[in-house]
C-alpha cells in the first residue's frame, strides 16, 4: 500500500470516535496551524526504546516554548502521566520551526535531537504537549485509551518487519487520533541514498484537456522527507511561466519505493485517488517540474516541439487530441536527462490498481469470501489490501445513518466457503437511502481495513433490484467452540442465543460512550488469576481464558455517535451488569477494534431483565453475626478513583464535575458508616491549601454531623505519586493510639531499583476500641497492571498471566508485611492487622499469596466466584482485599466480610463527568467509583460488668510492718444482699509497687470476709478484691506504720 493513499484512507473511512478519558484539548486545531505532534515513534530500527517526538509549529507566529512539557502516558484510562522532558527557558518555536526530542540511550535517528529523556514510552502509550496544565497536543495508540489518547488511539508499531522505520506521522486534525496519524518512514534517518523522480505525467485523459495529474517516486532505497516540496507547472516557451500546482504537506516521508499523486481538481477521472489536487490545469505542451523545499530542481519534464523550464534535454511527444493516446500518458522508462529518451507513451497506471486494463465490474464480480478471509492468526484479513474489486449481494443491513456504512452479503448461505460471505461498504459520502434493506446491488470499491474491519471503501453502488429476499441468517449459539469461527461469518447475518439459555451483560463500561454492552453466553466471567493459582493450576488458567473467550461479544448500537442521548440499551433494561436478555438478537457480526461484536438490526426489539443483580438498598450488614454483648468496628477499603482538588486531566476537570464527584463518593461513605475507612486514589496533596483529604473530611462533617470523621493526621506528601492512600476514621467509635506509619522505604516503595517509585506507600495506623483493645489498620495501593516494568537488569517482572510488574507487587507485599511485624511501625506492639486496600492483583495471585503465606487470612475467600470489585475486558475479580492477620482471627475478631457493590456493575456513563447525559447523574452512591468497597466486621468482648461488690472495713488494731495485719471487707450482690461462700481475691500492693495475694477468709457468715497479709514495707498499701473472672470488687488504701524495732522497710522478712 502507497503511503500517501493511506494517509487518504485514513482521514476519510474514520467510523467510531473513541474518546476514553481523553485530556481536554486547549484547541480543536481545525486549521491545522498549531503547535503539534507531527511525528512520533514508539520504537525503531534500535528496538523498542528507539523512539521519538517530533513537535513542529505550524503557525504563522512564533511561539514561546519556555517551560512547556512533553510527557508520556501509559495504556489505561487513568494510568500514570511521566514528564519526557522540560524545555529550556528561551526557546522559541518560529513558523515551520521544530522541535525534536529522543530516548536518550535507544534513538538511532541521523538527526540531532533538541533534548533526550531516560524513560522509553510504550508502544500502547503515547505523548502530549503541557504547557502549564494546559494540554496543546496529544496522542495515544493502542487498543485502550490512555491520558494523551485524542478520539480513536491509533495504531501501535509493532515488532512486525512491516514496521520496522517507520513512525507515526500527523496527516490531518480532525481530533482523532486514528484518522490523523498514519504509519511511514521515519524522518529522522538518513535520507541520502533516497532519489526522487517525477516518473508519469499525463496532459490530457479521456475526460478531455484537463484530465491530467502528475506522479512522483522515491526510486532510491531510503527514505525521503519532502515536506515542503513543491510540484510546479510550465508553460511552452523557454522563458514562460512557472507555477506552483501543489506544495506538500509537512511531515510527508516518501519510503522506497512510495509515490505520491496529484491531479487536477475536477476534471481528473483516474480511478485512484490523489494525494492532493490542484486548480490549474497543464497545458498538453507544456511541463512539470519538482521543487525541493530550498528551491533546487530535483527532476523535470517538458513535452512538445520547444523547450520549457521544465523540460530536460530535448522535450518528449506530448499527448494530443487524437483517438490513439487517449487514456495514455507518459511514463519515465530511463533517467538519462534528456526527456525525448526518457519518457515514452503507455497507459495510465491510475485507471486500474490491478494492472489488467479492465475496471471491474458485476459481469464478473469477485466473489465475497475471497476478499473477507480468515487470516493465520485466526481473525478476519484479506489478501486483496488495496485492490479494486466488484461484489453484487444483498443489502442485509443499512447502518448509513449510524456507521456511515451499510452491509452486503452474497445471497445463497454457503457455511463450506472459505472467508465471509458478507462484507461491509463505507460509504461516508451518500445519502442514507441509497439502498435500502432487501436491494440486490453492485459495488465497485476498493478493498480496504480499518480497525480490523475488511471493507469496501470508495464505492460506487448500483442497485439492480428491491425487495430480495434476505440471505439465511446463521445460527449463532454462543459460546462457540472456537472463535474462529466468528471470522468466518464477520460481515453476515447472525440470529445470536446462548446455549444456557441467556446472555448476560458482564460489563457496561462503554456503553454510555459508545452505545456496547459485553455479553457473556455463560452468565458473569472472572479473571482465571481470581479462581486458579497461576503456578500449580496453570492448565485451568488457559482453560477458564479460553472459555472466556468464546463466550464474550460485544452487543453494539450500529452507531458511531459518542455520548448519545438517550443512553443507549437503558430503554432496554440494561442498567445493571447481570441483567440478561434471553431474546434472539439478531443483527451482523462485525470485528473492529479487536473485538467481535453485533450490530442489532432491531435494537427495540432486545429486551432485558435483572432480577438476580438489582441495586443494593443498603451495604451489606458484616456485623449481623456478632456475638451477642460485644463491642463491633467496621473497617472500609474505598477507592475514590482520583479525588482530586487540583483540577485537571486527572479526576474533575471542573468545578461542576467536582462536586457532582464529591456528592458521590460523601454519599458512599456516610451510607457505609464505616468506622475505619481505608481510601486510595485521593490527591497527594497533603498538608497544602485545599487538600484533597481536608476537603473531603469537611464535606463528610457536613453531611453526617461536626466531629463525625477525622483523618490521620499527614501533613506533608506521601511517597512521589499524584495519588496516595488515607485513613479516615469516626472519634467517637475508635481512638488512633500510637504513632501514624508510611511505609516509604525503598523495599516497598521501589523493590527492584526501577528509575521511579513504584509503589505508593502504605499508610498505617493503630486503634483502641471502647474495650481497650487495640487493632492495626494499614491501607495500601500496589503498583498497576497498565505499564510495564520488564526493563534491563529486570527482565521477569512482568507476567503472563498475572500481569506486568507482577515481581514488583510481590516484592513490596513481601515487605508490607515483614514491616508490619518487625519494625512495630505504629509503636505499639499490637499484632491485629488488617491489610485494606487497591493490592492490584486477583486473589490467586503472586502478591496476594504472598501475603497469606506471611500469616494473613483472606476474609472473603469462602466467596470465591461470587464477590468482586473490579472489571475488566469483561472478566470480574477482587483487586482490592481484606486480609487480616491469624492473631486477628484467633481472637475471635472477625465476624464477616463483604463488598458492596454500587461501581462495578454500573454504566460509567452515571460518573460525574460532564461528556455524560445529565438525565443519568445523580448524587448517589451509584458509580462514585470503578471500585467496588469492602468492608469488614469486627468484634471485641466487653468487659463483663461484676456482679459483686466489696466494701473494706478499717484494720484491725494498729497496722504494722512486720506483723499479720487483718482487714476486714463485705461482699454484697446487686440488691444489697449479702453474699456468702463468693470466689474471692485480694491483690496487695506496697508503696514501692511490690504485689502479692493476701489469704482470704470468711468471718462466720453475713458476707463477711477479712484479708490477712504480712510486708516488712512502710507507706500507703492498696488492697484491691476481684471475682473469680478478674472484675474488680473494690478497693482501700491504709497506711502501715514501721514496727519499733523491727527492720527497715525492705530490711528482710518479717517476724514471726
């Protein structure tokens, strides 16, 4: 494929605007005349660290750059922004001025960059502009959007061979990212063995004079930029006219072997479709020349008798009127530099990409599985990529209105057919009637892809009857055995049901934004990791992966609309995951964006019901099977998903977002009632003006009550990362004892020496309960499954299957917990723990094992397959836990555990931002988060309440060291009686803190008792009676006087 075409391909067959938490861009550069990205590589001919970014100032006025960032995003929605490089004060970007910057060790490039950075960037990553939290450009790729993704995240490089040299280069504006990024050469390398020609000409064409275009090649073997080139006009006279017909585009890289087209405006009628156009038309004895971007001629030709400031050497035979050149047109055969020798006469290449001299046509169409194949690697593909090709079929769908697009199958079902027999025409340029449902019609277009699509592009539609009768729809029953075999029927008419009965909604996060639910035949999926250990249960891994697999598809809305209103399939029932539809949906399978979906063809017609999966009135009661008289805490872990107070890319982006944000997450927290809250994701921004967590305490005061919450006390950042983790707690259930601890040592925080901080520190506390007894709470949050950490002297962080930078949340959970046990952080020796928080890995995991096998119980493992509190690509699994230490359990503590699910399961098109409908946002709890809480419930004995008391009477006689000193007491009940026979003991205590037992007897009967002890120790001395179970009866203090003569107190044992 030409580049130049698909520069054209793709600005024009864009079909879905992906925007998923893209950045607020300050401008849409619809001139195209801003300061951009122009250029970007993620990898290169160096591997995967050769990367780049080019920012070129296409505007007409210089521009102060001084201080201006351009940063890295990650492959997930919130994941982590990383500043590549400041620019240096002073610099300043005149009109065309450019600004390279590089990977300081990996770049290859010949041309010398501005500034390099340390920290290579994804292939799934991307880039952007920040001047001061403004974001002037940005881009992403990858199959999932990221913080600098723009619309639809274009198409990553690839190890591929097909994309070594190449790079990512801007080819339009549109605020997509897919359309305006196309993969070519990469302007930074040598282009010194690139060689240009101007290689056929034509003056004239069948649609008369003006019929003519002018194409030029890089015949050499590298690559050559001819970004500012000019394609210019003669006319017949040696001195004549020079005109300028096209000046190329910025960014334009001519690989080996590319060319590039152009034509006049209008009147040009080859088949294939210019790179770019012109006005003037070129006289048959005229000229063209091409220009470089210093002015300096590269190549030439004149035509005619006389010689022209085009021509080279003498001029070849121009093209005329009769009968014989029409649809000729010159082409180069020699590079002697003499015209006459050079050029000679043959038919244009521009009238049939496939060499034949034929246009395709009906009277011999291509059949449709030959285009719409099965490729290797089991998806949909095509071996005509580029080709002109004419199919004739039924219209099955009409999705014009919708998806630009509408869908063409070959009437009779032939299931033995090697590809599809349908296929999808883009047909962005006609009306939504130009065919209608039931039309047996003939296309003639290209063959193209677009986001995993194989299409037509560029049809020309001829409907040759109405009213057909539709091709057979196949049986779809999911899940199907493999998925191959929904390649094959990719383009056709499906009637789609489930084996068990129904399909289930298994996640809904894009359903707001665009109009898909994520169906599973066989009810919810999990993450294998959550339910099979990844080491000893491998194969059931693999096994559960696959039945996934087959049993996920996307039901779609047959629209490319962002954001529609009404929010698409609530009409329908579809308000909750786990609602299900046991309706047959029928409609196309379609593959696009890496996935498998449906486009209903009768969307009224797909009703769903959840009945097993209704909101939660309430969170669950963890405390309901507490014993009866003790005393309970609840302990909350919440993520708050980006509670920040700074405004910006990450979290609200205004103030009206904020607080519709901010009213979400105080309406969870209040109705959790939680005495301990864990939180994760709120701004690190403690101890400034405004602080994320002093602001959400205060709103949470004002909502339950003065003095209902507090936070433990930070007044300064934890750890280096934009988000960090907060305790909040009530005052009047539990009281902080001890110190505060942040676990911001380098084992924890960084484990295996990366060039950043991984992990965020833990944030630790101690509390007493009403019972005296003290437990500890630590709130965590481990490093992401988004970015990789596999890098040099670190190789095997990353996992298979339990995502990337496994080794690394291993490592800190390894650390967590040893410096829970060994360094005592809080100061207070209690060894009831309870590890909350965002530990990033599924329960059968490395990390979660890891800390179980240190001594730790994970409270919800007896809801295995049941509970969750995440999503992702449809499968369900606990990131966040509960896990309390063996001396928690054994004391009889934990009464249960549980989530409480209010996020997971709802639409994010409820969340607080503003590109949602407002008719779906409210200030519940519903959707304050893509977490789902946990909480766990606690229990503490009471000290039972005495059922005696003891009242001491005075000494009998004087009270002496060194003598048998008798103090009487009573023991009454409740009522006053007294209480004989009672279990009772009397502790003694000496003014030097010594402490013994006294001998207990009783005096007859009435509740009488007296204590009898003997001390050689002088001074005040404190009797205290208890019962038999410990509770204090009473007390008295008298005073023992030193016996004359005896020994001093503390002189020896007393005498007989």
């Amino acid at each position: 494929m030409k580049a130049s075409r698909a520069a054209l391909l793709l600005s024009l067959s864009l079909l879905v605007v992906l925007v998923i938490g893209a950045p607020v861009i300050a401008d849409e550069h619809d001139d195209f005349d801003e300061v951009l990205i122009n250029e970007m590589a993620t990898r290169g001919p160096g591997g995967a660290t050769d990367n780049f970014i080019l920012v070129t100032n296409h505007g007409d006025e210089a521009v102060d750059a001084s201080g201006w960032e351009i940063q890295r995003c990650n492959n997930t929605g919130t994941g982590f922004v990383g500043t590549q490089v400041t620019v240096e004060d002073g610099t300043t970007l005149e009109p065309g001025d450019e600004y390279l910057v590089a990977h300081d060790d990996g770049y290859t490039g010949d041309r010398e960059p501005d500034a390099t950075y340390g920290v290579s960037i994804s292939d799934d990553g991307g880039a952007r502009i920040n001047d001061d939290g403004e974001i002037l450009d940005s881009v992403g790729f990858g199959t999932n959007a990221n913080n600098c993704t723009v619309g639809d995240p274009g198409d990553p490089l690839t190890t591929g061979e097909g994309d070594d040299g190449l790079s990512h280069h801007r080819v339009d504006d549109t605020g997509d990212n897919a359309s305006d990024f196309e993969k070519a050469a990469r302007s930074v390398d040598d282009t010194a063995d690139g060689e240009v020609q101007l290689v056929e000409m034509s003056t004239r064409g069948p649609g008369g004079a003006q019929d003519n275009f002018v194409r030029i090649e890089n015949v050499g073997g590298s690559n050559v930029d001819v970004s500012g080139w000019a394609i210019e006009r003669c006319n017949n006279t040696g001195s004549g006219f020079v005109g300028t017909q096209v000046s190329i585009d910025d960014g334009t890289v001519l690989g080996a072997g590319e060319d590039y087209l152009v034509a006049k405006d209008g009147d040009y009628t080859g088949d294939r479709t210019p790179d770019a156009t012109y006005g003037v038309s070129i006289s048959d004895d005229g000229g063209a020349r091409v220009v470089d971007g210093d002015d300096v001629v590269v190549d030439g030709v004149g035509f005619g008798t006389n010689n022209n400031n085009c021509t080279q050497g003498d001029p070849a035979e121009e093209l005329t009127s009769a009968e014989g050149d029409q649809g000729l047109s010159h082409h180069r055969i020699d590079d002697t530099g003499d015209n006459a020798t050079d050029f000679e006469k043959d038919a244009r290449s521009v009238d049939d990409d496939n060499g034949n001299g034929e246009a395709p046509s009906c009277d011999d169409p291509t059949a449709i599985s030959e285009i719409n194949t099965v490729g290797d690697d089991g998806l949909p593909d095509t071996d005509m990529l580029d080709e002109d090709v004419a199919v004739e079929g039924v219209v099955t769908a009409n999705f014009l209105d919708g998806l630009n697009a509408f869908f063409v199958q070959e009437p009779e079902l032939d299931l033995d057919a090697d590809g599809s027999q349908g296929i999808m025409v883009y047909a962005p340029d006609d009306d939504d009637d130009v065919v209608a449902v039931g039309d047996e019609v003939c296309v003639t277009g290209e063959v193209d892809e677009f986001n995993g699509t194989v299409q037509l592009s560029w049809a020309d539609i001829d409907v040759l009857d109405s009213e057909q009768e539709l091709p057979e729809a196949i049986d779809l029953e999911m899940p199907v055995d493999d998925r191959t075999e929904l390649a094959a029927i990719a383009g056709m008419r499906v009637d789609m049901t489930s084996a068990e009965g129904a399909m289930t909604v298994t996640q809904n996060y894009f359903q707001g934004q665009f109009g898909e639910l994520d169906l599973s035949a066989t009810g919810r999926l999990w993450n294998p990791t959550e339910l099979y250990d990844p080491h000893t249960e491998l194969d059931l891994v693999e096994q559960e992966q696959e039945d996934n697999l087959n049993s996920w598809i996307k039901l779609d809305d047959a629209s490319s609309e962002e954001n529609a209103s009404p929010t698409p399939w609530l009409e329908n029932g579809a308000d909750r995951a786990g609602a299900q539809t046991e309706d047959v949906i029928e409609g196309i399978t379609h593959y696009q964006h890496g996935n498998y979906r449906v486009q209903p063809t009768d969307k009224d017609a797909i009703e769903f019901t959840n009945e097993d999966n209704p909101r939660p009135d309430e969170p669950p009661d963890v405390l309901a099977g507490a014993d009866e008289g003790t005393e309970t805490v609840t302990v909350a872990g919440f993520n708050v998903l980006n509670y920040f107070t700074t405004l910006g890319d990450r979290g609200a982006s205004t103030e009206e977002e904020f607080e519709l944000q901010a009213a979400k997450i105080v309406t969870a927290i209040t109705k959790m009632d939680a005495d301990v809250v864990g939180l994760m994701e709120i701004e690190n921004n403690f101890g400034e003006e405004d602080a994320a967590i002093d602001d959400l305490v205060e709103r949470l005061n004002d909502e339950a009550g003065e003095g209902t919450y507090d936070y433990v006390g930070q007044d300064e950042l934890i750890g280096n990362d934009a988000i960090s983790n907060a305790l909040i707690y009530q005052p009047e259930e539990v009281t902080p004892v001890g110190e505060p601890a942040v676990s911001d040592q380098e084992a924890m925080v960084n484990p295996r020496d990366a060039d950043q901080e991984r992990n965020r520190p833990a944030v630790t506390q101690a509390f007493e309960t009403d019972t005296g007894d003290v437990f500890v709470a630590a709130v965590n949050h481990l490093k992401s499954k988004g970015s990789g950490c596999d890098e040099e002297g670190n190789i095997g962080d990353d996992d298979e299957w339990q995502g990337n930078c496994n080794g690394t949340r291993t490592d800190s959970a390894e650390e967590l917990v040893r410096w829970l046990e060994e360094d005592d952080p809080t100061g207070t020796g209690a060894d009831e723990i309870a590890i909350i928080g965002d530990i990033n890995a599924y329960a059968q995991e490395d990390p979660v094992q890891a800390i179980l096998d240190a001594g730790y119980q994970d409270t919800l493992a007896d809801q295995l397959g049941e509970v969750y509190t995440y999503v992702f690509d449809g499968e369900h699994g606990r990131l966040d836990h509960g896990l309390v230490s063996d001396e928690l359990v054994d004391a009889g503590r934990l009464v249960d555990a549980d989530v409480w699910h209010i996020n997971v399961d709802e639409p994010a098109a409820f969340d607080y931002n503003a590109w949602n409908n407002e008719e779906d946002q409210d200030e519940s709890e519903f959707r304050s988060s893509d977490h789902d809480p946990i909480l766990l419930g606690l229990q503490f004995e009471e000290e039972p309440e005495p059922q005696i008391e003891a009242e001491f009477g005075d000494p009998r006689g004087r009270a002496m060291t060194v003598r048998t000193n008798v103090v009487p007491f009573s023991v009454t009940d409740a009522e006053g009686d007294p209480v004989d026979d009672a279990d009772i003991t009397v502790e003694v205590e000496t003014s030097d803190g010594e402490t013994f037992e006294a001998d207990v007897n009783q005096r007859g009967g009435d509740g009488e008792y007296h204590a009898r002890f003997s001390t050689d120790t002088a001074g005040d001395t404190t009797l205290t009676a208890f019962d038999a179970d410990g509770n204090e009866l009473g007390d008295t203090v008298i005073e023992l006087e030193q016996r004359p003569g005896g020994p001093p107190a503390g002189g020896g044992p007393p005498g007989n």
